[in-house]
C-alpha cells in the first residue's frame, strides 16, 4: 500500500505539468484565435485601389480614326475575363497556382515559406496564389516591402477576397493588372508587345509564353543565348503543368512547339512632327479639363484633327521649296484650317521637335504686318462702307503732330483710290486713312471676332498703325482667322481633336459651334479683293492655276517676319517665316518678303492638299461686273480685259519727292504692305508686250499701262513695305514712328 501510494505521487507533478501545458496551449490558441479575429476584424479589404494597378494609357490616332499617332501613359487596355481564351487563362493558372479554382485564396505551405524568408532574409522561392498576388498589385494600402506585418495584412485580405468575389473576378483582375514585361501591363497589352495580336487570337503555345513570362518579365522579354534556353525551358514547364492539370492531352502538349516572337517594338520617342502633335493634342486636352493622370492613365481614344498625309505635304513643301542654303535661324511656321470646322488638318512645327521643342506654328507669334489689312477691310465692310469707298492713297499721310507721317514704299501717292485698289497694291496709307474711317475699335473687334486674341490686339488698339499689321499673330490664328472668310463670315475656333472616348466607352465629339464674325457679303467682297492680291499683285506665286485663290503677303520692316495667307472655299493656310533674334530673314544674301518664298511654300502645300478636290468658285462681289473697280485681271489669259468700265476718276499714281529722308533703320516701324505696286501709268522702265506699264516691285507683276499687254519689265518701282520692324514671337509692339519698308 505504501508502495502504490509512493508511485501515486511520483506521478501527481508530471499530470500537473500536464495541466498547466494544456492550459497554457489553450490559452495560446485562444490568444491566436483572438489577436486572428481582432486581426480579421481590422483588416477590411481596401475600398481603393492602386492607380497603377487600374491605369490605362491613351491612344491618339490622326483623323481617320485608325492610324495611331502615339501611345501615351501606361500601357494598359483592360478587357473581360470572357475575352481571353480559355487555354491562355488555363496555361496562367499552370504556370501559377493549380490549386486557384481549390483553395482559399492561400497557400498555407507558400506563406510560411514566403514568411520565413522574411524573416530570415533568405530568398526562397515565392509561395502567393494567384489572389495573393492579385491584392498585393491590385488594392491600395498594400506596398511590394518584405515585411511580416504586410504579409499578413495580404493574407487577412485575400481570405476575405476569396469569400466575397468569385474566382472568376479574381482571374480577370489578375490578367489584367499583372506585369509582363516589353512594357506591356495586362494580358492585352501583352498579348500586342510580344505577339501583335489581340488576347483573343492568341494560340496555346503563345498563351503559355506569357503565362511563363509572368515569373521573370524582364529576363524573358526578349531572350537570347543563356536567357532564351530558360525561357524555353520554363515554357515548356508551363506546356507540362497544362497537361497535368488536364488542359492538354499528352498529344497535345507533345504537338505544341516554341511560338516565334515579334521584336520589341521601340520606347516611343516623337520625332520630326510628331512631338509637335502631341504637345498640341495635350494642350488642347488640358484646356477641356482633362489632368496629365487622366491622360496618361485614363485609357483615352482621342483622334485628332491631323491628316497624316497633309501633315507629310506641309513639311515636303517646305523643305523642298526653301534651299538647303536657308540658315538654321531662320524659321518657317505652316498652319491648315478647315473653315467648316475649325479643324487644324495640318501644320508645320519647325525642322525636328527634339532639337527645337517650341513650335513655328502654334507658339510662335510674330508681327502680322499687311496680312493683317484683311481684317481691316473687312471691318469697313461690315460697317457700311463698299469696294468703291475712296481712300487716301497719298505718300506721306501724316498722323501725328510731329510732322512725321506713313509713307508708301518708296513714296507713291496712288490719290484717292478704291478699296479693291488699296487691297492689290497694298497701300499703307489708304488703309491708314481707312482704319480712321471705320474706327480702330471696328477693326480690334472685327479682328477679336476673327479669332485674334484680344490680348495681343490691345497693345496696339489705339495705334493709327494698327491696320498695318503690328500686332503679333501665330500662324494657326491667323489661318483660323483667314478661314473665317472663307467661311462665308462665320468663325469657327480652331481645334485640334475631333473626339474622346473615355475607359467606358462614352464618346465626346468635339463640335465647334460657328459664330458671325461679320457679314456674308463683307466676307464676299473682301474675298474678291484679296483674289486680286493673288490674280494681279505681289501673292501671284501663290496662283493655283485650276482653282481661284484669295490671300495677302506681308512682310515687316527689314524682313523681321514675311508671310502669306490665303484660302480657297475649302481650306485655309498661312505660312510664315522669322528668326528668334529678329534679324532680318536673309536667304542666299537675299532680305525675304511675303510673295517669295512664304508664297510658294503655300502654292507648294495646297498643290498636294486640293488635289483631286473638286473646283469651288467664291460668290461674286457686291455690283458684280466690276464696273466701280476698274480693270479686270484675266487669270486665264494673264491679261487685263476691258470687261467693266475702266475707273478714270483717280489720277494715276505719281512717285512723290520727300524732303524729309526715311527715318532710320533703327526706328521701331508702322511697317508697310508687302505688295510692290503695279505701275499704273507710264512705267519707268521698259515693258514687254503692248504695254508700257512697270511690274510690280521684285514680282514683275502686270502693269496697267495704256497698252493691253502686261508690264514685265525691271520696272524701278518699289513694293511698299508695310509691316512693323519687329519680328520674333511676342515681341514688344511698334509705335508710331515711320521709315521705308521693304517690298513684298
């Protein structure tokens, strides 16, 4: 009995022991089952996600819609799980997490592996199912750091995940948000990068390329040598583990062979005028409120205005029209305006956007000199006055008190002449004369409504040389601006995108609404007297000989800045040139004007641009047979008919003698018109035909002699140079002050 009892009590401290480990275990498991509820109560899957995770890039295609101008952000373009084919998600799942459609959303064997790595700073091999991987990339709150905090705030969330969605959705979110390398995010993009083909098209032994790219994007982008045997290898371990999971049968899998992969496509870097482009498209996008993150994340569809072809013609035209001898100062500006529309189909930015960022034809502004008489006139037109309104074609007109006044290139006083006149020879003084007629605000609010800023018109709104052209235009406004005649009067704002489909879908089509800048027949009349600007003035180079053209030249004192603007009913185009440091535009020793070389670059362009365009005529002016407009130029014949009644009533331009020589160079310009007059009495110099009338300053145009026949002599007239001295962009605006322009 003692016996029993000694071995009762050797026993009684191992059962205590026993206790007290059951109890502590209990209380461990009871503490671990509380800190997992507690910790299960306060991890809520995130109600964000990450943007990167969601981001879509944007693509700007021309205005056909399908060719595509660039890609832009995040290369992303999600799509429903439906979309891919069953054997890509199948070889995903393979290469993976076989267990996906099983498990919980977990792998316990994986996350301990995953965490003891961690711990130990070992790198293991990864553990995450398919949902693990999923929430780490997709939801917000969860960073790429190895800690064991982030690890299990992953598990807590892909637990409720897999409780909440359904696998399916998991899968989706997956092929969707993963990386794969080439700079392709999601299964689309991816399906693009590697193989040039939608998700949909992709056969079995490429979806199991991309499944195996998922473990090593880099390496496996674009393998060669020791890179490729791996990812060949891993290919075919993808191949295997369809078989094994039962996507494949055995012949299958042993039939699938190594897919052939496209090259990489190159990281887009705009070149030539493509930088250009897309700093507009950006511009514009910003404007109508869209943030750089929603373009570069938002998964856009923008086309634009431009026309891929036109584009390539507006920089043939002006490199092959400018010799190779042009100095690298020296800029050139194209812009294209659809009058109907307000669309900018085409322009011309500068020689390369990645060696001169800043654009000719959008940024650059510079003096608008005699181009910007159009507005003028159409100013007097809206306000009662007619083609037969005489001005004061005088030289010099004296303005100001000082006893200066505006002369006429090389001091021609034309006497009182008609507005069609004043509009071929480009007189400075009649439209002087004519902006004090009409009043300087008539021509600031004509001009506003024509698409001029009102911030470049008010410097100079209350200088008498504000017909001229000394405020500061770029070549799309004044192309736009040049579009509303055109268009009847009716000013559409110039655009460059014509439509935005966002990520869903929903397409805003950009419709810019038409508003009266002035009177269809002010528009009408003032077209028929910038048609003889190109039919029997200085812009004869820029004549296309099977469609009428309306336009102006314009060149600023000393050549700072030369242009020409024109249209036909279709399309409107201005073409500019100017140097940074506003010396003189000098080509081949040569000062440039307005019916040199901006002329022919615009001949050049809407050659290529109105080919195979049906041929519209403009309307006819106001008294229609031109008998208040004298002489009629005969494109057809180059020569002047006797079809209306001569004007008589104006003496002939007399060359006057100023007793006061020309201020100096260095004086800041009204500036003078760009148009050499025709000599419209007996000329100085010989002519060739049965007249005897001079042609036009440097063009050689048609003299109105008393023959029939056209002036094309060396004629000693002068073109009267009508722009202001400063060229440039956005340079400060020319006072009053007066000196001899130079022909353009």
């Amino acid at each position: 009995m003692l016996k029993y009892r000694k071995r009762a009590g050797k026993a009684g401290p191992r059962r205590r022991l026993l206790k007290v480990a059951l109890i502590v275990f209990g209380a461990l498991v009871i503490s671990l089952a509380g800190a997992f509820a507690l910790a299960w109560a306060m991890t809520p899957i995130p109600g964000s996600t990450q943007p990167q995770a969601t981001a879509q890039g944007s693509v700007i295609y021309y205005r056909d819609g399908k060719t595509v101008l660039a890609r832009q952000g995040v290369n992303r373009k999600r799509v429903p799980l439906e979309q891919v084919p069953q054997h890509v998600r199948n070889a995903v799942i393979a290469a993976e997490n076989r267990s996906f459609y099983q498990d919980q959303g977990i792998s316990l064997t994986g996350t301990v592996r995953a965490m003891w790595s961690t711990l130990t700073g070992r790198q293991l091999q990864g553990g995450s199912t398919i949902t693990q991987q999923m929430v780490r990339n997709y939801y917000s709150g969860l960073s790429q750091e190895r800690s064991i905090v982030r690890k299990l705030k992953e598990i807590m969330i892909s637990l409720k995940v897999d409780q909440s969605k359904s696998k399916d959705w998991v899968l989706e979110q997956y092929l969707n948000t993963i990386y794969f390398g080439r700079n392709a995010d999601g299964i689309q993009a991816a399906a693009d990068a590697y193989f040039r083909k939608d998700v949909s098209k992709l056969t079995v032994a490429e979806g199991a390329y991309l499944a195996a790219v998922i473990q090593q994007p880099s390496r496996f982008a674009n393998p060669a040598g020791a890179d490729l045997d791996a990812a060949r290898a891993r290919w075919r371990s993808v191949v295997d583990g369809m078989w094994q999971t039962g996507a494949l049968t055995a012949e299958q899998a042993a039939a699938t062979t190594f897919p052939q992969l496209k090259k990489p496509r190159p990281i887009f870097a705009p070149k030539g005028q493509e930088g250009y482009m897309l700093d507009q498209v950006a511009a514009e996008l910003r404007r109508r409120g869209y943030t750089d993150e929603t373009i570069n994340q938002g998964g856009l569809r923008i086309v634009s205005t431009f026309d891929k072809d036109l584009m390539a013609a507006a920089e043939r035209a002006v490199t092959s029209v400018l010799p190779e001898s042009t100095p690298k100062e020296v800029r050139t500006g194209l812009a294209a305006v659809d009058p109907e529309t307000g669309e900018v189909v085409a322009f011309y930015g500068g020689r390369d956007w990645r060696r001169q960022p800043y654009d000719n034809a959008f940024g650059a502004k510079v003096q608008a000199g005699s181009t910007f008489k159009a507005y003028t006139l159409a100013a007097a037109l809206d306000n009662g006055f007619g083609l037969d309104t005489r001005v004061d074609g005088n030289s010099p007109l004296r303005i100001t008190t000082d006893g200066k006044g505006i002369p006429n290139s090389g001091g021609y006083s034309y006497g009182q002449i008609n507005l069609v006149k004043a509009t071929q020879s480009s007189v400075n003084t009649a439209f002087v004369d004519l902006g004090r007629k009409v009043g300087l605000d008539k021509v600031v609010e004509t001009a506003e409504k024509a698409g001029i800023p009102t911030d470049q018109l008010a410097p100079h709104s209350a200088a008498a040389t504000l017909p001229l052209g000394v405020a500061s235009v770029s070549a799309v406004q004044n192309a736009s601006g040049f579009a509303t005649f055109a268009a009847g009067g009716v000013h559409r704002e110039a655009h460059v995108i014509r439509s935005i489909t966002d990520a869903n879908g929903d397409t805003t089509k950009i419709e810019t609404k038409g508003k009266r800048a002035f009177t269809e027949q002010a528009a009408v009349d003032a077209t028929y007297a910038l048609t003889q600007v190109v039919t029997a003035g200085t812009g004869s180079a820029a004549r296309l000989y099977d469609r009428p053209v309306a336009g102006k030249t314009g060149t600023t004192d000393k050549s700072a800045s030369v242009w020409f603007a024109g249209f036909t009913p279709q399309l409107a185009v201005a073409v500019d040139m100017f140097r940074d440091d506003n010396k003189p535009v000098v080509v081949d020793g040569s000062a440039l004007y307005g019916g040199t070389y901006p002329a022919q670059v615009w001949r050049a362009f809407m050659t290529e641009a109105m080919a195979g365009k049906p041929v519209k005529e403009f309307a006819e002016p106001s008294n229609y047979g031109y008998s208040n407009y004298g002489d009629t130029y005969r494109s057809d014949t180059g020569d002047y008919s006797d079809e209306g009644t001569r004007d008589d009533t104006a003496p002939p331009p007399q060359r006057s003698n100023p007793t006061t020589p020309p201020a100096p160079d260095h004086t800041p310009q009204p500036g003078g018109h760009d148009d050499g007059p025709d000599g419209d009495g007996p000329g100085n110099g010989p002519g060739n035909g049965n007249g005897n009338g001079q042609g036009d300053g440097s063009d050689n145009g048609p003299g109105n002699g008393s023959g029939n026949g056209p002036g094309n002599g060396d004629g000693d007239d002068q073109g009267d140079g009508d722009e202001p001295g400063i060229g440039g962009r956005e340079q400060a605006p020319n006072q009053d002050s007066v000196t001899q322009s130079r022909p353009n």
